[in-house]
C-alpha cells in the first residue's frame, strides 16, 4: 500500500503542507503568545500553523483512500527544464546587469534569455524582440515614468 | 433611498466623466480586451502588472483602469472561445461548447455578436444591482462590531477557497498559505518581525505585487511555456457585417440572455462562486429547460446568449462586496483591493462615505467602459481577430521585462526580483502539485485584517471564544460557514467527480490549451 501511495501526487501535496504547517506551528512558538484576551505576535500564526498541519493530514488521507489516478507524476508530460531556465534566467540576469550596468542591459537580457526558452526562437527573432521591448520599456519607465534607475552605469 | 441612489450615481457620472479618468478607464478596457483575446495571457497577470504602474494615478483612476482590466478582458475572452475554440479564459469555457459549432456553421460572426449583446445587458443588470444593493449592504455593515467582522471574513475565505476551482481541502490550504504570507513582516501591534529568516527586507511583508506577479506571472509563464500550438486561424476571417444576428437567432436569444443575467447576479451575491461558476451553472440551466437539449453542442444560440449574461452580470457583481465590505470574493477582486490599500485606502464598510468619488465614479464607469467596448468590439472585430494570431513565443518575454521592472519599481529594490523569483518557483511547484494558487492572494489581502480583528474580539470579550456565537449577526455566518463545509463535504461523499466546475469543460479541443488563472 505504501508503495503506491508514494506515487500519488497528492501525497506529496498533503504532506508538504503538513510539514510547512509543523514548522510554521514550531516557529510561532518562539515568539510571545500571550494570553487570549491579550494576544501576542505568535498565538495568530500558532493557530494558522495547526490549521494547516490538520489541513495537510486531510489531504494526505485523501490521497490515502483514492484509488491511485491514471497520471500522477508530479512533473508535466513535457519537462522543459531549458525553458524553465530560461524564463527563471530572465529575472536573475535583470537582477545582475541591472545592479552593475543599468537599465537597458538589463532589460535586453531579461527578454533575450525567456524567449530563447520557446522551441521555435532563434537567437536573431529573440534579439530583435529583445531590442524592441528594451526601445519602448526604456521610453516608458525612464522617460514617462522616471522611475529612478540609470540608463546605463558601470559597477556599483 | 431610490433618489439618493440615482443623486450618487449622477455625481459618479460626474467623477467618471471627468477626461483623465475617461481616459484611464478606455485604456483599462482596451488592455483588457486584449489581454482577453490573446491566448496565454489572463486578467490576473495582466492586473498584477499594471498594478505598479498605477502607484503614480491617482486612486480613482487606478481603479477605473484596474477593474476596467477585469471586465473588458471578458468581452475578449469570448472572442478566443467562440472563433478557436480555445477555453483559455475559465469563465468563457463553456462558450467553445456551442459557439464554435456554431463558428464552424459559418454563423461565429452571428455568435460574437449576440455576445456583446447579452454581455451589455448582463453587465447593464450587475450594475444597476451593484447601485441599489451596495448602499443597503454598507448599511447593516456599519453596525459590526469586530466580531461581526471577524466570522464574515472567515465566510468570505472558506467561501473563496472552496467553491472556486480544484479541490475544496486544497482551496483551504492555500488560503491559510496566503493568511501565513500575510503575516510575513513586523507584527502591527509589538512591532516583533515574524517569519522574516532576519531579512530586512521583508520587514515591511511581502509585496502583494511580488507575490501575485509570482504567482499569475511567471509560474503560468513556466506552465505554458512550449505548450501552446499554433492556434487555427481558419475561421477568423470576421467583419463586422457579420456580426448581425439574423431575427430568429435574435429571438431565441433573447429570453436566454435574460435568464443568464438572472442567474448570474443570483451566483454573484454568493461569496467566492465568480463568473465561471455562473456560466456553467447557466449553459446547464438552459440545456435543462430547452425543449431541444439534444441540440445543445451543435451550435445553440442560446448555449452563447445565456452563459455569456451570466458571466457579467456576476463580474459586476462581484464588486458588491469587495467594494460595500472589503471583501473580496476572488483573486482579482482580492488584487484590485490591494491596489485600493497601496492608494492608502482602507477598504470597508465606510468606503462609500469616506470615498464617494472611488465608489460611485467606479459604477458609473463601468457603463461608459461597457460602452466603450460594445464600441469597441463591434466595428473593430478584424482588429481584436488579428490580435488571436499573436504568437505566445513573443508575449511572455515581454511579460517578463514588465515582471520585473514592475515588481523593481515598487521600492525601488532589486530584493524584491529576486522575491518574484521564488514566489514563481514555488507558485509552480503548487500547480504542479495540482493546488490552484488563486487563493493564496485572497488569503494574504485579508489576513491583516484578520488578524487585527480576531484580536480586537477577543480584547473586547476579554478572551472568551464563544463570543462569536454569542452575537446574533456573527453566529449566522459562523452558522453558514458550518453549512458550507457540512455541505462540501457531502457531495465529495456522495458523487466525487460531479462538481459543475469540472462537469462540462469541452475535452474534445485539439490543442492543449494552459487555462489562464482566472
């Protein structure tokens, strides 16, 4: 029985969220509770943390008295780990050029590196896009909306 | 109480009409209209991302342009269903049943314009009810104590996590995450930081426009990303001549529409059951009382006419209660809350008084902006039917870049990209595990709130629990807060897999279609 119940999906989604719901009851615990009348910063989360645990203990019964489902991999069917690289990337490299060479590096990069993530992108179709959306972002939020982040710097 | 309505709504018209704010709420409604027609792209990640951009707007035009978002993206999304059969909106899944028969008949022109119709008169009726039943809401609210508040909130989430999409135990998982993040920052009244892991950062709390940008942005990106085909332009050749319905269309159309509109106001009173569930309910409803049901799936007029309606009349009138008692029945009236609050606007009961221009100017907006888009999807249909043609390969890196200047701009700190980051990854791990992350953010608007009011009672009645029993008003909704798990958890028993919101989605569709969040 274990064995199956290991393949169902939602016995990792049950138990995740009885673990988070453990620990956001340990971690509730170490700050004051007060009393009921007057309640400290912990009894709140306390209470939401074994509402949770409890809801996670459903779920993993559920997925205890179902019969096991056709598809039950967590993974979809098609796995782009490239994609899914590439669009998490993204952000990251915006994070990056942004801190060290300013805006528009940084918003080329955060467009070029996800669409290279599509199966059909070229690096050219990816660049031209890239350079369009840096050409009217850069108009709107730096001159339209002068949000305070230098076109171009070099370090710190 | 009728003159004093009608004298609101004048001012509001007065407010709405004012030129910026025509112009923030034609630009909310184009967007959104949009963002409705493209496929891949839904209301929520398109508010998130103009949220940020709305800090430098005044409230009421941030609003008008935010809420336009939401109810133009459903004029789009009809477009998407009826000509490719693509339920890429939720609410507008059931259209594809008989709306690209009808499409395939050669008649989708006839369809697409019965849907402004019936989406002008069930939005005309959302309002009208929004007018008259708002101002007597607000009234009985204004007597409740924190008590009162307290068990409504917990009506209003176990409604919003149960009853939208996915199992109702998940649903309510995810809203104790989202109450949990809410609580992310330093406590209100001792000033202690809880669960910030020492982060400085993260003393002020997570950003709502981090988390939904995260959530509705980049783990639907990394959803859909590769898993969109090529959609089938075939039948996209629409003018606007082809819009007329023909008399008989017109006819059989008409008491449906009206039936539609009937029940998606009735659906909208009701917490937490949005627009999707009014349509489906509707589409089953008229196939019941047909005289032909069998006919149903081959191209009804009346399968468009009514679940149409249906849809908005209930988005207009799920502004009822976010707007008459702060809250939110779903994720994208929990979001347009949180653009309220970022405004420094307490939302809440005295809203109306204290804000009249954001309450009535909304209402009236939402006629101009309805109009606005019979306007604009009916000589303009060519231009929205080459915007289904937009590949998904250019829109979600450009999403990316709005993703994360947005998410920047909000303090003006890189931190909070790299919060985005996490809260996506983590956002995808939820789908994956088959949680729908909706309620998180319904979770996370309200927690505050919920927190600050539990403590209030529970002060005031010196710490005896049973107090929310004790008051009449609160012992109600405690009472139907019952009702609604006893409920939810006998029909799980008695038929498992028989849920409306999972019943009728079409499965014959050719092309794996990601459904945007609603």
């Amino acid at each position: 029985m274990f064995r199956t119940l290991v393949k169902k999906r939602d016995f990792y989604a049950g138990g995740l969220m009885t673990l988070l719901g453990a620990a956001v009851t340990l971690d509730s615990m170490t700050y004051t509770l007060g009393t009921l009348t007057h309640m400290g910063p912990g009894m709140f989360p306390l209470m939401l943390g074994i509402t949770l645990t409890f809801v996670g203990v459903l779920i993993l019964g559920t997925a205890v008295v179902t019969p096991l489902g056709e598809d039950e991999s967590i993974l979809p069917k098609d796995r782009e780990w490239y994609a899914w690289g590439c669009i998490l990337a993204g952000p990251i490299a915006f994070i990056i050029l942004g801190e060290f060479f300013g805006l528009v590096p940084a918003t080329f990069a955060c467009v070029f590196i996800p669409a290279l993530g599509d199966r059909t992108a070229t690096l050219k179709s990816s660049a031209i896009l890239a350079a369009g959306v840096t050409f009217f972002g850069v108009l709107l939020f730096s001159y339209v909306l002068k949000i305070p982040f230098p076109m171009f710097k070099w370090g710190l | 109480m009728f003159e004093t309505a009608l004298q609101d709504l004048w001012y509001g018209f007065g407010v709405a009409l004012e030129p910026h704010n025509v112009m923030w709420c034609f630009i909310g409604v184009f967007v959104g209209n949009m963002v409705g027609v493209l496929p891949g792209m839904g209301p929520l990640a398109t508010i998130s991302i103009l949220l940020p951009l709305t800090f430098g707007i005044k409230p009421v035009g941030a609003i008008l342009m935010l809420a336009g978002v939401f109810y133009g993206s459903q004029y789009g999304g009809a477009i998407c269903s009826i000509l490719l059969n693509l339920p890429c909106h939720p609410p507008h899944a059931v259209t594809c049943l008989d709306g690209f028969p009808l499409t395939k008949k050669g008649r989708g022109g006839a369809a697409l314009g019965i849907t402004v119709i019936s989406s002008f008169v069930g939005a005309s009726w959302g309002i009208t009810e929004m007018i008259f039943l708002a101002p007597i809401l607000v009234i009985v609210a204004l007597k409740f104590g924190p008590a009162e508040i307290c068990s409504l909130m917990l009506l209003g989430l176990l409604a919003g996590s149960t009853l939208a999409r996915g199992s109702p135990l998940k649903g309510v998982a995810m809203t104790v995450c989202g109450l949990l993040i809410g609580i992310v920052g330093s406590d209100i009244e001792t000033g202690t930081p809880r669960f910030t892991f020492g982060i400085p950062n993260l003393f002020d709390g997570v950003e709502i426009v981090a988390l939904a940008l995260g959530l509705f942005g980049i783990a639907e990106f990394m959803k859909s990303v590769n898993q969109l085909s090529e959609v089938d332009t075939k039948y996209t050749n629409v003018k606007f001549k082809d819009l007329r319905p023909t008399r008989d269309e017109f006819r059989r159309s008409i008491p449906a529409m009206f039936r539609g509109t009937l029940i998606g106001s009735l659906c909208a009173l009701i917490p937490g059951t949005g627009p999707t569930i009014a349509s489906f309910i509707s589409y089953a409803t008229e196939k019941k009382i047909s005289k032909t049901p069998e006919l149903f799936g081959t191209g009804m007029i009346e399968g468009v006419a009514c679940p149409e309606a249906s849809t908005h009349s209930s988005v207009q009138g799920d502004f009822i209660p976010t707007m008459s008692l702060g809250i939110p029945g779903d994720a994208v009236m929990a979001l347009i809350l949180g653009a309220l609050m970022i405004q420094g606007i307490v939302p809440g009961p005295q809203l109306i008084s204290e804000h009249p221009d954001i309450f009535w100017g909304l209402i009236a907006s939402f006629w101009i902006g309805n109009i606005i888009l019979v306007i604009l999807n009916v000589p303009m249909i060519g231009l929205w039917v080459k915007l289904l043609t937009i590949p998904y390969k250019y829109l979600y890196p450009s999403a990316m870049f709005f993703v994360a200047i947005g998410v920047y701009s909000t303090n003006n700190d890189m931190f909070q990209v790299g919060e985005v980051i996490v809260i996506g990854v983590v956002g995808y791990l939820l789908l994956l595990l088959d949680f729908h992350p909706a309620p998180i953010l319904l979770g996370f608007v309200l927690g505050p709130r919920f927190e600050e009011n539990f403590r209030r009672a529970m002060l005031i009645s010196r710490g005896d629990i049973l107090v929310f029993i004790k008051h009449p008003i609160s012992a109600v909704f405690i009472g139907l807060c019952v009702l609604l798990i006893v409920m939810q958890v006998y029909v799980r028993l008695r038929a498992p897999k028989s849920l409306p919101t999972e019943m009728a989605l079409p499965t014959d569709h050719h092309a794996k279609v990601p459904e945007a969040a609603e």
